[in-house]
C-alpha cells in the first residue's frame, strides 16, 4: 500500500512528522514524502526536519514562493508527474496551506482518494487565505480526520457523508508529547544569550510573541497598532518575537525594528526558531500571544495563557475549554488581557479529550484498516479502488482514551455488498 503524503510549509511539518512515525510500523506500508518547496529557508523547512526527524522527502516540487494561484497551480503541474510515476493508493494532506489544497485537487484530478488531516476546521472567514483550502480540501476529501468536534459538526453542515468523518484527536498535540521532553533540554537559541540592551533573561518571567497573519501584519496600520501595544505591555513583561519572513519584510518597511539586533526596549526581535527552540520557550513562558492557528492549539496543551490577536478562530475548543482567548485586532485589549495574566486573572483550561498524543496512530489504523482489505479484495485495482466505494462503506468510530482499538470498521464489496472487512 503506497501512501504520497504532501507538505509545504512549517506547519505541515509538525503534523506530517508524527503520521509519517506511525506509518513506519506497519511493514505494508510505503509512505513517499513530497516537499512543495513552498517554505525553503532552512530556518522554515529544512531545521523542522531535524528537529522533527523527518526523513529526507523524494522529491522537492521547488515551487518558493509567489501568489496564492501562482503557488497552487505551480504545484498541480509538478506534482502531477510524480503522481504517474510513484502510482499511489492513496495521498495524504495536512492542514490548510497552499500546498494542502494544491496537493488535494492534484489527487482529485487524478482519481485518487484523498485523506485530509485536521479537516473540518472553520473560521468562517474567507478573506482567510486558509479557510479557502480548507472548505475546498474538505470537499475533495474522502477520509475527513477530525481534531475537535466542532470540525464534525462543520462537515455534516456542509453535507459531507458522516461515514467518512473520523473525530480523531490532534496530530500536532501527537508532535508536543513526543518531542517536549527533549525541547526541554534543548539549548536555548544562541541569539538569546548573547547580551546587550535587549537581552531577555530567560530564567525570569517572559512572554512570547509570533505574528505573520496578512490580516494582522499586512495593513501598516494595523501593525503598527499592535506593535504599539506589544510596546506597553514589554514594559512590564520581556517579550520574545521570532519574526516570519512576511512579518520581517513588513517590519522593515513600517520601520518597526529594521533588523535582528535593533529590537525596541524590552522586545527581543529574533529570526525564526527552529521547532524544539520554540516549543522550549513556549512550554515555559508567562504568556504567548499569537496569530497562528497551531499555536492556539501548543498553548491549549500547554496550559499557557494565550492572547490571539484575531477576531475570529478556526478552533473554538481552544476558547470553550482551552486557555485562548480571542482579543481581535484590538491593541487596548491586548494591553488589558496581558496585565490581567500578569496579575495571576488568566484563563484556565485542560486539555481536550482526544488530544492524548494517539491521534495518528487512530488514523494510520483507520486508513490500513479501510484501504488493505481493499486491495486484498479481487475486485481492486488502482484507479477501481474509487474512493467513494472505499468511503460509503468503512465505518469507523472512537469513543476516547487510547482509542487504538476501533469501535467498529465495516468495508463491503462495491459490487455485491458483502462484507469485506472484517474477513
Ligand atoms: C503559510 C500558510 C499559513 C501558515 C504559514 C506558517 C498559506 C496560504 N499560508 O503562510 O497558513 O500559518 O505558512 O508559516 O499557505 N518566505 C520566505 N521564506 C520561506 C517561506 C516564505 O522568505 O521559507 C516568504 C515568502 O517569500 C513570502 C512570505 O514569506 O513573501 C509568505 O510566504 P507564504 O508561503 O506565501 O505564506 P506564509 O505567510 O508563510
């Protein structure tokens, strides 16, 4: 069973790593790892593979950057070759970025069923770049694995059959429990310990900073605002930026910090960090304030106070049981929820059910499970192995805890109906 899983860009890496583990020990299993090139400095791809031991891809597609549709379409027509060449059973995608979507309509395009990880998410906002692919990822999708229940109800929303959506918990919270003991112990980044008007001191309280959202950072004015407040609140609190290169770029030319070293009192502007430095500092900060989405969700598991700088999310279990709190575009707000951290008044929250760090192991046994049998069966051969016969007719549902065993998995012969799995 040959399985393409595509990535691109820095979050993909931290879901696919965990997936791509748990593939390797079923021996049946042949996953073949595609990078996009949509991310390409070292410090966006190439430290995550380290730090997350990832094997080396079979191919990088080189696309870099460009427009949404430029990126998107770039990637189809390269990807479409290897497609043909590597013939898989199945392609798996992850997330909500360019590649993700570029990657999902390539497989649908070629007949091939598609897995989507982290589906069913939903801003609600379609200014979004991100909500784009996922609404139309999920489309295409014909297994929808599920990270918190408000994905499900999305799906159904949008008539997806509930047959092909799996609650399966969060692979990205799969990545936190396996790696966070060595992001423990992981050297502290050298551009933090180097001394001088900015220097953070890290055995203190800090906070930590990460914005790259267009919305947020794209409009100067808005920048500006928020820097305005990440100001205030540093004056009380040592922040922490690693800066995206969009946000670097946006820096430069509002003149908010123009380089690593010339950082505002109290704000510690540094380049991206790799995935074990950053996972370090975030476990042991004070507070983080954020715009990403994977953050929200680290923060959650955490049990670290964050302020998100949005007016929307796309993961409200961060918000109902989590410790996130939304405070929009809005720099006063900022300010007030900080100090309300810094007084001991932040939220409190526990970790959702589900996100037990077995949620890849509950999707590699789903897809064995549904797509094996399959081609055990006479009737398969690629391309017959249609994927709304492979969905209509696995049914697979966990209830919680390790949730390693599934409840129920039922796979029944297209032509007659039979049942073919369980044997
Ligand atoms: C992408 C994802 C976003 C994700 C983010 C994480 C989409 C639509 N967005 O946004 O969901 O949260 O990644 O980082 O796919 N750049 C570099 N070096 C790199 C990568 C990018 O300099 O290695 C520059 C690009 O040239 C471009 C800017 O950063 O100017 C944005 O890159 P792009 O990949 O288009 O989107 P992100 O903002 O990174």
């Amino acid at each position: 069973m040959r399985i393409l899983t595509v990535v691109g860009a820095r979050p993909n890496f931290v879901k696919i790593a965990p997936l791509l583990d748990e593939m390797r020990r079923y021996p049946e299993m042949e996953a073949i790892l595609v990078h996009t090139g949509q991310h390409y400095d070292d410090e966006m791809s190439k430290d995550f593979f380290r730090d997350l031991e990832i094997p080396t891809p079979y191919l990088n597609l080189g696309v870099g950057s460009g427009t949404a549709v430029a990126q998107t379409a770039e990637i189809m027509l390269r990807l479409e070759p290897v497609v043909e060449e590597t013939q898989p059973d199945l392609v798996v995608v992850v997330g909500d970025v360019n590649s993700t979507l570029a990657a999902a309509l390539t497989a649908a395009k070629m007949g091939l069923p598609l897995a989507h990880v982290e589906a069913g998410l939903r801003s609600f906002d379609r200014a979004m770049p991100e909500e784009v692919n996922r609404v139309l990822t999920d489309a295409l999708a014909d297994f929808l694995f599920v990270s918190e229940p408000s994905g499900v109800e999305n799906l159904l929303s949008e008539g997806r059959p509930e047959e092909r959506i799996y609650l399966v918990g969060n692979v990205m919270i799969d990545a936190l429990d396996r790696f966070l003991p060595r992001a423990k112990r992981h050297p502290i980044p050298s551009e933090l310990q180097a001394r001088g008007k900015s220097h953070v001191d890290l055995t203190g309280p800090y906070g930590l900073v990460t914005l790259h959202r267009p919305s947020t950072v794209d409009n100067l004015a808005t920048f500006r605002v928020i820097w305005a407040a990440l100001e205030e609140i540093a004056k009380e609190l040592p922040l922490i930026f690693p800066v995206h290169p969009r946000t670097q770029s946006r820096m430069v030319e509002g003149e908010l910090s123009g380089s690593w070293q010339d950082a505002s009192d109290g704000i510690r502007v540094v380049p991206p960090m790799s995935y074990l430095e950053f996972l370090r500092l975030q476990s042991e900060a004070t507070l983080m304030i954020t715009d990403s989405g994977g953050v929200q969700e680290e923060t959650t598991a955490l049990g670290i106070p964050c302020l998100t700088v949005r007016e929307n999310t796309e993961r409200p279990i961060t918000l109902s049981e989590g410790t996130n709190l939304l405070v929009g575009l809005n720099g006063r707000r900022l300010v007030e929820e900080a100090r309300k951290i810094l007084r001991g008044e932040g939220k409190k929250g526990h970790v959702p059910e589900l996100w037990d760090g077995h949620a890849s192991a509950r999707i590699v046994r789903t897809l064995s499970g549904a797509i094996l049998p399959a081609k055990a069966n006479p009737n398969y051969a690629l391309g017959g192995l249609l994927p709304d016969r492979i969905a209509q007719s696995a049914a697979l549902r966990f209830s919680g805890g390790d949730g390693r065993e599934p409840q129920s998995c039922v796979l029944r012969n297209p032509a007659d109906s039979s049942v073919i799995y369980p044997a």
